[in-house]
C-alpha cells in the first residue's frame, strides 16, 4: 500500500501508524507542509517536495522541491 496526495505525488510507503515521532511520518509532515507553503504563497501551482533520512542520522541526507 502507497500513500498519496492526488494521482501524482506518491509517498514512499503507508503512513497507517498514528506515532508523530517516527521519521517517515515526521518526514511525511514536514514534505507535506513545505509543499501546501509553497502553493499557499503563490510560488508555484504543485510540487513535490522530497526527503531522505538514513536510520541513526538525525538529519535528512536529501532534500529536493521539484
């Protein structure tokens, strides 16, 4: 099962647990809210907004706005 937002924009795996503090769903937030900012301000009319994180590193690898 993959999440998505619309037909266009898959996410990486399903989001069904309901604990904010594991990092796909962290991540999923996080890419979510940047990308509802970006249209909200007029910056462009969709995007995808993707994040990596490698188990044990506290901080993304990758962060890419397509």
């Amino acid at each position: 099962h993959t999440d998505t937002y619309g037909t266009w924009a898959p996410a990486s795996g399903p989001l069904s647990g309901k604990d904010p503090s594991k990092t796909t769903r962290a991540a999923a937030y996080a890419a979510r809210w940047v990308a509802k900012s970006l249209v909200h301000a007029q910056l462009c009319h969709r995007c995808i907004v993707h994040i990596a994180y490698a188990i044990g590193i506290a901080y993304p690898l990758s962060v890419t706005v397509d």
